[in-house]
C-alpha cells in the first residue's frame, strides 16, 4: 500500500469515517486514515456494499449509507459533533 500524507481541516473527533467491509482497499484505508487521525473507534460506520464504486441509486444511498449513518450519530450521540463524513474508497460517490 503507498504511504498516504493525511492533511486537511477538521479536529478528529469531528469526522465520521465511512468504510466499505467488501473492499480490502477502503477497509486498509479507512483503518490507517482513523489511525494517523487518531480517530475515535465510534467514528466509524462499517457498510456492506458490493456495487460499483462511482454511483447508486437514491434506494441503495438511503438504505446503505444516509439511514445507517443517521441513525448511527444518533445512537452514538454524535449528531452535535460530526462536522465531515469520509467515504473510504469504493463506495459511490454520486447519486443517480
């Protein structure tokens, strides 16, 4: 795996890290992202999405990511906190 400068605004408690458990790429991203980040474990939703990697439908971007990541602030009282979502490769990023 190439070695990743990891820069940018947002404090690490303010970003919730989305990876996709189908793809070994967004998982060892995702992991070494949280890690540099110091990234706190209830920052992270773990999604199962087997589908392409440049768009979904509105159905798969409700049922797969926006209602798990609602509810998962909401459930971690998160909600006040999070400030920045990253999608950790191979998960859509357009919606169709």
């Amino acid at each position: 795996m190439h070695r990743l400068r990891i820069v940018g605004g947002g404090a690490d408690h303010e970003v919730a890290v989305v990876v996709n458990q189908n793809s070994t790429n967004s998982v060892e991203l995702g992991n070494y992202y949280c890690e540099q980040r110091a990234v706190p474990p209830q920052n992270v939703l773990r999604i199962n999405w087997a589908g392409g990697n440049t768009a979904w439908t509105t159905s798969d971007f409700d049922t797969k990511l926006r209602t798990p990541l609602t509810t998962m602030l909401a459930s971690r009282q998160l909600t006040n906190q999070i400030e920045f979502v990253l999608l950790s490769m191979d998960i859509p990023y357009r919606v169709t």
